[in-house]
C-alpha cells in the first residue's frame, strides 16, 4: 500500500480535523440504545441528555491540547445522562475515547487511577439511576469498558515510547558514526602531518645552511662552494624521493607493497649525523648497551626523535650537541642535548616539531620529556619500550615548543 504512507502523513498534519472527524463518528452510536448488556428495551433518550452527548461528542475535537479537561467533561456528562436516563447512556463511547487519550499521555498508574475513578464513578450513578442487581456481572460491563480503553491506551503510549527510544538510539549512533568518522579524518590528517614534517624538515635544514655556504663562498672559495651546491642537490634529490614515497602511500591502496612505507630506522642513523655534521654540527654520539632488536615503530620513532632534536639543536643551539643511545631493560632511552648560547633568542617555530615527537612517543607508551635543564642546555629524553605497546598515560611533556 503505497499510498498509505502519505494519508498517515496527511492524518498526523491535520489531527484536529481528524479528531473533528472521529467526534461525528461517535456522535452517531451516542444517540441510539444502549451499549452495555444489560437486559430489557433501550432507554429513551431526554432532549437534555442528547445535547449532553453533542457536548461532550464535540469536546473530543480538542482531545490533544487538553486531554484531562476533555476527560473530565465527557465523565461529567457520562454520569449526568445516566442518572436522567435511569440508565447506561450511549454518552460512555466519548468517554472512552478520552480515558484512552488520557492513557498515552500519562504513566500506567496515573492511568489506571483514572480508569478506576471513572468506573466507580459510572457505578455509583449507575446504583442510584437503576434497580439493577450489584450482583450480576452485567452491571460491570461499564467497568470493563473503561478498564479496557485504558489498558488499549497504555498499549499505545508504550508502543511510541519503545519507537522513540528506538529513534533516538538510531540517532545517537548516527552521530556517533559521524564522530568517529571525523576523528580518523582528523588523525589521519595529524599523521600525514608529522609524515610531512618529518621527511622535510630535516633536509631542508640542511639546504638552508649549505646554500648560505655557499653564497659565503663562492667569491673567495669556488672549490668549497661547489661542495656546498653538492650537498644541497643530494638533500633536495632525498626530500624529492622521500616525498615521492610518501605521496605514493597516500594515493595507493590497502593492498600496495609494506616497503613503501616512508619510514627510516636507526639503522640509517650514520648517514644522518653525517649530513648534518657536514652542516657545521658538532655531534657526539655515544652508545651504552648492546643493541636489542626494535618494533619497526618504535625503531621509526626512535631515528624521528633523534633527527627533529638534532635538527633544531642545529636551528637553536650553540654549534654542538649530544646524542646518547642507551639499551636499557625493556627498551631503548634516546637523549639528545645541545648547549644554548646565553643571551641568543630562541628563532620562533611552528611547534609541530615537539607536538609531533609528542604524537608518536603517545602510540608506543613510551615517555617524553623536552625543555632547559637549568644548566644552558636544552634537552629532549625519550623511554621506548623495545616492542612497543598501547599507551596507559600520555607522555609528559615540559617544554616550550619548537
């Protein structure tokens, strides 16, 4: 029934004129005999009690805005006409339309409290109207009646209720489908960050020195300044080939090749310090304990530790710097430290260096600790676990960033 969506649509647009609708459908049943079970010929209607059913007929227009008021006026003319009829009045079918409006809108015991007061109330007009026999079932059939819209009542108010809570849980996880689609966009757009920050960086430090080198140079020392060009061409071909990789990452599939991963362990740590040595970068590199093997992340942590705390000692420090590996149960301890020339403002950076130390340390459950030690020195120390691990608390941090 394709049709039947849109008339719901139309009746739940217009619900005064349905209820309008449903007054003239009751106000016909009102006018006949009787609508109990109650033995003998119908009871004739008074012209005072017709217009009482008209009345309380009509009250049923309003029902939604005031169902308690319209519940009250068709008891009272319910009652009414039983006692001028001497009898069970057709004036009951606007009743239980109100005891059922009453029942969706209030809790089940509110609901049955109603219930229970318009049948009592109907049976006491009733033993004071009639003769009938208190110990026949049939006097309690109004009883019944309005028992029965009730409970009908409940039924529906528990029905709408059940289909909001299941609305409402739909919308919730809707939005929280949305949520959880915003975060991994923005993770995946911090990680692709750090990627960038990371495979640049570093190279364009060294770019940015030896072309100044060379610049020196080249009036007095063409030979030197050649030298210099040469180390700019090899760190402007790596970031060229290391964006490449990061780029074909990003663009390729979950089923592409692991190896193209743009990532860098320690096992390239020489070549590292030797391109920023040929910067001018005095590097003392020591080494404690025999080497374990590392998780592939934690290994890539470890060389982007060691490369953005030696690219910014060369950015801000004073021409030297310490870089300490220690292999330590369970893990590895990297410390990088640089003096800091007294006096020399620090250069203003982005911050994305220390925050991006910060993200990758966070992943393994290491700990980070970044900033002056109160001896002229700045220093950077990480703890690594050897295979890495969900982290439990987030790494400190006590620095002022990059």
């Amino acid at each position: 029934m394709t049709w039947w969506p849109r008339v719901r649509g139309w009746l739940r647009a217009h619900p005064t004129l349905v209820d309008g609708l449903l007054a003239l459908l009751v106000i016909g049943p009102a006018f006949g005999g009787r609508v109990n079970a109650l033995p003998g010929p119908p009871i004739t209607p008074t012209p005072a009690s017709q217009l009482l059913v008209v009345i309380a007929c009509l009250a049923l227009t309003v029902r939604r805005r005031w169902p308690v008021l319209v519940w009250a006026v068709t008891l009272g003319a319910s009652v009414v006409v039983i006692l001028l009829q001497q009898g069970p009045s057709p004036a009951l079918l606007p009743l239980l339309v109100a005891l059922y409006t009453v029942a969706t809108r209030w809790p089940v015991a509110r609901a049955l409290l109603a219930a229970a007061g318009s049948a009592g109330l109907l049976l006491l007009a009733q033993g004071f109207a009639t003769a009938d026999r208190w110990d026949r079932p049939t006097t309690y059939v109004v009883a019944t009646w309005c028992m029965l819209s009730v409970v009908v009542g409940v039924s529906v108010r528990q029905q709408r209720l059940a289909l909001a809570q299941a609305r409402e849980r739909a919308r919730v996880a809707e939005e929280s489908r949305e949520e959880e689609a915003q975060r991994r966009v923005t993770e995946e757009r911090l990680r692709i960050a750090r990627e960038l920050h990371d495979v640049v960086a570093h190279q364009i430090a060294v770019i940015n020195v030896q072309s100044g080198v060379a610049e020196h140079l080249q009036p007095v020392n063409p030979e030197r300044a050649g030298e210099a060009l040469r180390h700019v061409r090899e760190a402007s071909a790596q970031v060229l080939a290391e964006m490449g990789t990061l780029l074909g990452v990003l663009r390729g599939g979950d089923g592409d090749e692991p190896d193209r991963e743009p990532a860098r362990g320690l096992a390239e740590l020489d070549q590292l310090v030797e391109s920023l040595r040929r910067t001018g970068l005095q590097i003392v590199l020591r080494q404690e304990g025999s080497p374990v093997p590392l998780g592939p992340l934690v290994d890539v942590t470890a060389y982007r530790i060691v490369e953005e705390a030696l690219t910014n000692a060369h950015k801000h420090g004073a021409g030297t710097a310490h870089l300490l590996l220690a292999y330590r149960t369970p893990g590895l301890v990297v410390e990088v430290g640089n003096p800091v020339e007294p006096g020399r403002p620090r250069a203003a950076g982005s911050g994305r260096g220390l925050a991006g130390m910060y993200e990758r340390v966070a992943v393994i459950g290491g700990s980070l600790r970044a900033g002056p030690t109160g001896r002229g020195q700045f220093a950077v120390r990480a703890e690594l676990p050897a295979a890495g691990r969900p982290a439990v608390t987030g790494p400190e941090i006590a620095a002022v960033p990059w």
